[in-house]
C-alpha cells in the first residue's frame, strides 16, 4: 500500500469521526424535547432518533453534499495540499465540537466544518480561492434559520392550541405524547438528511478532487452510519441546555417544535442549503417558548448560545488556520 492510499483512508475515517461527533453533540437537537418532556426515556430517544439519522438517505437527494464539496472553497486550487487542507479543516471543526460540547453550548457542527474549511484554505493560498457567493449563503442562515424556525414555531403553536382549545388538558397531553413520537422521527429525519452530507462532501473532496461524481452509496451509507452512532451515545450536557435550560415544554410544545424545526430542514435540505440543525431547532423552542409568555424562555441562556453561534464559525477557521500553519512546517 502506498502512503497516498493510507493517508486517504486516515482522512476518511477522521471525517466519520467528525460524523461521529456531528451525531454526538447534536444529539441534543433530535432529543431534548422529547426526552424533557419524559415521551421517551432518554436511552430510547437516542435509539428512536439514531433510527431515523441513517435512513434519511432513502429520503433525501445529495444537494448539500456538492455544495460543500464545491460550494465553498475552489478544490481545484488547493488540489496539491488537498490532504492537509482536509485535515486541518477536520482538526477545525473536532476541536471546536468537543470545546462546545464540554461547555453545554448547543453550535453548529455544520458551521465549524465550513469555517474549518475556510481557515485552512486561507492558511494555503489566501481569499481568492474562498467561494464567497456559497459562503454567503451558508452565513445568511446563520439568521435565517433560528429566525424561520422562531416563526415556525410560534405560527405552530397558534394553530395548535386554538384548534385544542375546548380540549381537556388530560387529552392534550395523551394525544401528543403519540404524536412527539412522529415529530421526533422527522426531526431527526432532517438533522440525518442535511447533517450527514456535510460529511459526505468533505469525503467527495477528498476522492473525487478531478472529476464531477455523483456520491457513491458506500459514502452516503457510512456517512449516516456514523452520525446515527454518534447521536446513539448522545451529548448530554447539551441535552440538559437545550430541553430544560431555554424554556420548559410540555408534550404539545415539543410537537410543535420539532414540526416547525423538521419543516425547516426539509426545505432547506431540498435546495441544498448547509444550515443548523442546532439553530433550527432552538430557534423553534424559543418561539413555541414565547408564545406562553414572552418571560418563559429564558433569554440569558439564549443570548449565550446565540453568541457561541456567532463565535463558530471564526474560532474553528481560526483552529484550522493554525493547524495548517504548524503541519505545513513538517
């Protein structure tokens, strides 16, 4: 075996275990709510939303695999280093995950991946190789998505308890407890469908830095295997945050959460936009928190995770940046 081969098979299996880790931290975003709401136990939560992460492939096309694979840095530019720029991209975003993590901070796996990207490709050649119209678009979400699922959430919310007005509270409760478990599934559905391509575009850029490819089903399954693993052991400190620390919600509140969040990825899964499951999903709880009364969501918390949101994406470019610089010299 060539060194070549076994430095891509290195860098393949660290980008699933940036899957891994992917599915581990956000965990909390296909749980909390049903887990707080004590639908399901939290060890049958991670099972129930681990399902879910892996068959999303039998659901969703590969539109945000390219745009990562091609949407945010000129690959053909950085061709020659591909394999540090990779690597100090993984370094990036791992770093950045496991530091959130250990904090309870619920950011985005998807944005530290792209600003890892960012910061190595910066370190090797500078701007002229950053795609900005793609990184435009994936930075424009960082607002787009907790304000949409913010939204989503409160217009839910609305219907919902009008339509159950009249409805006795015992009913309510039993009714929905059976339908988090639909909302749970969709959800995680959609973090599996948008998260896991993610992954999967690093992997094309890794093989495939020549040629136009489609993804090949050995890519789109181990990529959903490992994020449905990683969500299997579960981050839970950052479950504890999101299901508890933001707002507290009832079986009624985290169905309207979860449909609003997985709409939400739905959409954006389709047109091939890299979004925040994270963002999505507090964006809905903070909506659906606020329709009870504005004081219910608890906007100290918010406005920490909020500022880790926009740390994210500078701190794992930052990370990468340096790990290019210090590799490079070797």
């Amino acid at each position: 075996m060539t060194v070549t081969f076994l430095v891509v098979v290195f860098l393949i299996i660290f980008a699933l275990f940036f899957d891994f880790l992917n599915g581990f931290h956000d965990a909390a975003n296909s749980i909390a709510t049903v887990v707080s709401t004590r639908v399901l136990t939290p060890k049958l939560a991670v099972l129930w939303a681990a399902i879910f992460n892996f068959i999303a492939f039998l659901f969703f096309g590969t539109h945000v695999a390219k745009t990562i694979g091609k949407g945010i840095i000129n690959v053909g530019m950085v061709k020659d280093e591909i394999y540090l720029i990779i690597f100090a991209t993984l370094m990036g975003a791992c770093i950045w995950n496991i530091l959130t993590w250990y904090l309870g901070l619920p950011t985005s796996s998807s944005h530290a991946l792209i600003g890892g990207l960012i910061g190595s490709t910066l370190a090797k050649i500078g701007h002229k190789a950053l795609i900005w119209k793609g990184i435009a678009k994936t930075a424009a979400f960082i607002v787009i998505s907790p304000v949409f699922g913010f939204i989503l959430g409160i217009l839910s919310s609305l219907l919902i308890y009008n339509i159950f007005a009249k409805t006795s509270p015992f009913k309510v409760d039993s009714l929905f407890r059976k339908g988090q478990l639909i909302s749970a599934a969709l959800y995680s559905l959609g973090h599996g469908g948008n998260d896991a391509q993610k992954t999967m575009g690093i992997i094309m850029a890794l093989v495939y830095v020549d040629a136009q490819h489609t993804v090949p089903l050995w890519i789109v399954l181990s990529c959903h295997a490992a994020i449905a693993l990683g969500t299997m052991f579960g981050g839970w400190r950052i479950v504890k945050t999101m299901g508890q620390k933001v707002t507290k919600l009832r079986p009624v509140d985290g169905f309207c959460a979860e449909t609003s969040a997985a709409a939400s990825l739905f959409m954006s899964t389709n047109l091939g936009i890299p979004v925040s499951t994270t963002h999505t999903i507090t964006g809905a709880i903070m909506g659906v928190g606020s329709v009870k009364r504005f004081t219910a969501v608890r906007w100290g918390v918010a406005g920490k995770i909020i500022t880790a949101w926009i740390l994210t994406i500078p701190a794992s470019s930052l990370i990468s940046y340096l790990t290019y610089k210090i590799f490079h010299l070797f």
